[in-house]
C-alpha cells in the first residue's frame, strides 16, 4: 500500500515550526540556524520526505539529467564507455538516463524525442549503424541545449565530436600486417555510413597503396561485425589466398581466428590477424590477437567532461570541432611470424 | 545561444486558435477534431515545442521514469541484463535512468537516495559486493515504490528477487568435473557477502561430500573475480595438485586458464576448467570453457517486465518471494577428457 507523500507541514507539525521555516532551512536559507537546519534535514529524512527534485527542477529549468543514446547497451566497448560518462557525471551530481537504438535509425529518433521531451540538460549521442539524416538532432541544436557526439559521429555536422582517428590507426594495422609479410590482406568491417567503419577502411586502403599493393573490392567484407559473422567469414579466406585479415573489432575477429584455425589454417604462420578495440578477449584468445587499444572508459570520462565545463560556462563546446583520442597498436602473437 | 521556450499560446497564435484548443489538441481531446489535433501536432513538433512531461508528471505523480542500480557498468553480464531492461521499458513508453556502486555501498546508498529523490516510479537493484545492511532501501518499501532486486539480491528481505539457483548449478559443475575423474577441485570465488558466490560455493561443498571428496577450505581462493586475479591464482594450482578448476566468473576462468598453459599445464589433461555465465570470451578461448548459461539479457526483460505489470496492477510484485531463471551447464573441451 502507498502511503501518504510527506510534505513540509507534516515536518513542520512534527517540530512545531512554521512550514515557510521548514522550507527555508532545507533550502540552506541563512535566515535559519545551522542547527535547526539538521534538525529539519534529519526529521525530513527520518519521516521519508522526497526533496522535490521535479519541482525544482522546473523552477530553475536545470533537470540535473544528461541522456544517453548508443547504438547497443551490450557491447564490451559501450560498457565501457557508460561506465566512464557515470562516474564522472554521478560524482558531478547528474543523473544519467540511457537509451539504445539497437541500430535502428527510427528507434533512435524516438529515444532522442523522448530524451528531449524529458527536459536533459544536455544529450550525448553514439550513431545508429543506418542513421543518414540527422534533422532528429536539430530540435537540440535550435533550442540550445548541448549535445556532444562520440564514437559514431556524424561526417558533416555542427555539433562537437569526441573520436579516434580510426584512419591512421587502421591505417597503422595495415602497414604492420605488411611489414610482417603480407601481400593479400582481408578487410572485414561494418556498416560504411559510420564513420568508424568508413574511415579504417580508408586507412586500410591509404597502407596499401603507400605498399604498391593493389586494393581490391572482393578483400573487403562488410558485415554486422557479430560473432557469427566472424565464423561465416572465415570459410572464405583460403579461396581468398588470405594471408592476413584485419577485422574492425575484436569479438569478430576472435570468432573469426578461432573458426579458421578449426578449418586447418595456422596462425599466424598460414594467415594473420588483427582486430580493434583491446577487449579483454583480443587478450585471452589463443593466438592473444593484435589490436588497436581505444579507450572506452576514457572517452566516456572525456566526453563527460566536456559537457560538464559547457554547462558550468567554463567552455563553450560550440567552438570544438572534434576532439581526438590516442589509440596504440598493440602487436601480439596473431600477426609475429616466429 | 538558447532560444526561447515554445508555449502553447506560441502555437495558437501560429494556428489562430485559443490556447485552450492547443491544450486541448496536445491532449488529444474528444472536442477537438483529429484533424485539427494533427495540426496542432505537427506545428507543435516544426516550432520545437516540449510537451512538458515534467510538470505532467508532478500532476500524475508518474514519472515514467525507472531506475536502476548495478555494482558495475562495464561487465558483459551487466551489459546484457541492462540491454533487456531498456528494450522491454522502452517499448513501454518508460524513460531508464542508471547508476553504478562501483562495487560500493557508500556510492550504492547515495545513488538510491538520488534515485528516490529522482522520484522513479520503481527502482531495480543488484548489490554491490560489500553491501551488508539494507536499511538505504527502506525508503522505498515504505513509500510503496515498488523494489526489484535481481541477480545480486538480499539474503533475507521482504522485497522480491529475480536470480537463478546459484547452488544447484554450482553443484552441477562440480558433480560434472567429478564425473570427469576430478579429486581436487579449486574453486574461485568472489565476496561471500553476495548470495551468487555464497551459493556457488555450498553447491560445490554439496557436491563434493555427495560423491564422499573432503572439502578443505585451502582449496577455496576468495578475489574480486577480475582477469588480473585469474592470471594470480593460476601461480598457485600445481602447489595444490589441482586436477581441476571452478571459477565463479568466465572472464577470470579465462585468464587463469590461459596463464595455467603458459606455466605448463595441459587442459583438460592435467587441469580442467569452468566457468560461469556463458560469455562471449568461454567461447572463443582454447579450449572452449566449460560453463554455465546465464541468461543476462532474459533476467533483465523479465525483471522489466514483472515491473510493468506490478505499475500496471495486473500482478503484485509483494506477493512473490523469489523468481529463479533456468540455467543450464554446457560441456565445451576445457573438462572433456579424450
């Protein structure tokens, strides 16, 4: 059973003050003694007294709640970076509300007018794998409040982004895989409207071309980047003459290594392979899988940040275009020819 | 620069009708015809106008909004619980507002009090790992929002839990190893606070004295479950004469497993392994894991869903002590002997 909400004259009641006094003192109003302002805080407390966060709220225009739209909430990267943007924004005092489009362009338009209409002070967005137009975004931008892309950014936008430079890292795999002996090297990735995919598949191209290795279409394949996927693509390497495979993220790439192995191809020695995240998993299969470090948690934290010192005025985020992250390659024992 | 706020008389006086016609309209009031209902609407969303779910909300006294309370973001079970929890309340119409304790209770306490001031309409929980007393949450039973617990849930508390039968498939593991040939049998184990290792722990102790194997508590080792931990204790199975190993987790199972071969043991043939949770890693490590299946995406659509039903009053949550999921041990190379 529900009981009664408990207001300032319930308070007021229970110590004998007057309820603009009750108001006053949990405000932190000077007027009322430091020790009547305890006192008034531990009744409130002990009775089960709600502080009107909501009414509050529409006083100052202020909601204290930052949404949070990704592609998939479960994904190690994501995970990752959710739990960065939590703890900096909870330490800040702000409230996170997620949603995930499940990479469906019209699922994202009705979480970010959901999150709009539930008054976030400011909006942080990772793009749908189908999203082309971005007009759902523009009711932020028209009535001022912030909005931050990261990760999946879009390629032409006013909004400040948070990413990697997924070009020259890809592009540093490539180079690496050539190094070690590569002539015919696979390019498995995902869907070309994300930048992320678009972008490593450039720098794929640009290693190739600085190598005089010539780019063909049939070594690109574009899939969902799903552990099952991994496992189909691996049946075309050896028709392919694959001698190295670079896969844009690393649970694809260890389903992948696993699957080829089973078919009887040896890695690294028949074929290489290079993933791209650093998930715990590029660590724990056998052979451990060369990536590309990209720090999720940091770019949460970063990303958080940033919107922080936008609506505490200390930046003004409308003057950053976009906003780089480090990445490292990492070789491990997939692509080191003994 | 943030522009003014839309109001229902911006919209009138665009349409050339009352203000109370608008409200009306937005409500979709009988009066007012559908066309000029769609009217309203479509101006309403071309001009920016936020339907103010706020002070809807404080009329209603709903907020649509659920809360949730996990000990950690970033881990891939958690991930997949939060992923079912989001599809199901947002299909629903309900906004998902999430916090992290860090594996905390101080940090725990303080996000249930924000979330209670938040006004959820219901809070989900999972508990950290130092977490003993529970008062924080009687705030909430008192008020009668309604209070899930799931996966990491209370020893003994009047609110309702969603977990699996820790014990009976921790007992089902080890039964399994025994039957492999098994006589000392490690077991990795987290924080004994929590009932999933609590329970984990009496399953493996039943299933050793029901096949007459003396249980010495040297061959239980308590850490945080973390890869890193994984990669210490494997220093020390061939000072136990371990023939085999249980760990609570699959990423730990993981990393202790790949480090155990690293220092010469052969799996299965001189140490088996197994884990817990069925990840995406127990799949693509050599040899495959051993594990058990652990449904993080089901436990979350339920729990959801049982909330909804609850809010909706087609069921009453108080009436239900515990809801168990299915789980189901799946046999991979890491325990089969050849």
């Amino acid at each position: 059973m529900k009981g009664k909400e408990i207001t300032i004259y319930d308070i007021a009641t229970k110590l004998g003050l007057s309820p603009s006094t009750v108001s006053r003192g949990l405000k932190g109003h000077y007027t009322v003694s430091q020790k009547t302002q305890r006192k008034i805080a531990s009744t409130a407390e002990s009775m089960g007294y709600r502080f009107n966060t909501f009414a509050a709220s529409l006083r100052s225009s202020r909601t204290n709640t930052i949404g949070v739209v990704v592609p998939r909430l479960n994904s190690y990267f994501m995970s990752q970076v959710i739990a960065g943007i939590e703890k900096v924004l909870s330490e800040a005092g702000y409230n996170l509300l997620i949603s995930q489009s499940l990479e469906d362009v019209n699922k994202e338009i009705r979480n970010v007018k959901t999150m709009f209409n539930s008054r976030v002070d400011a909006l942080l967005v990772s793009l749908a794998s189908d999203t082309k137009e971005l007009s759902h975004f523009d009711v932020f931008t028209e009535r001022g409040v912030p909005l931050l892309f990261f990760d999946r950014i879009p390629g032409k936008h006013t909004a400040p982004a948070i990413s990697i430079d997924n070009e020259q890292a890809a592009y540093e795999v490539t180079k690496h895989l050539i190094q070690q002996g590569a002539k015919t090297i696979i390019h498995i990735t995902g869907n070309q409207l994300r930048n992320v995919y678009a972008d490593r598949l450039k720098g794929y191209k640009r290693a190739l071309s600085a190598a005089k290795l010539k780019f063909s279409p049939d070594h690109v394949i574009i899939n969902d980047l799903s552990e099952t996927s991994g496992i189909a693509a691996a049946a075309k390497l050896k028709a392919l003459k694959a001698d190295a495979v670079f896969v844009a993220n690393d649970s694809c790439a260890a389903s992948c290594m696993k699957e080829a192995k089973r078919l009887g191809l040896r890695v690294p020695d028949d074929v290489m392979f290079a993933g791209f995240n650093n998930d715990m998993i590029s660590r724990n299969v056998e052979p451990a899988l060369t990536t590309v470090d990209y720090p999720g948690i940091e770019m949460g934290e970063l990303a958080a940040r940033n919107l922080l010192a936008h609506l505490d005025e200390r930046i003004d985020l409308n003057l950053m275009k976009d906003i780089l992250l480090k990445t490292r390659l990492l070789v491990r024992e997939s692509s080191s020819k003994s």
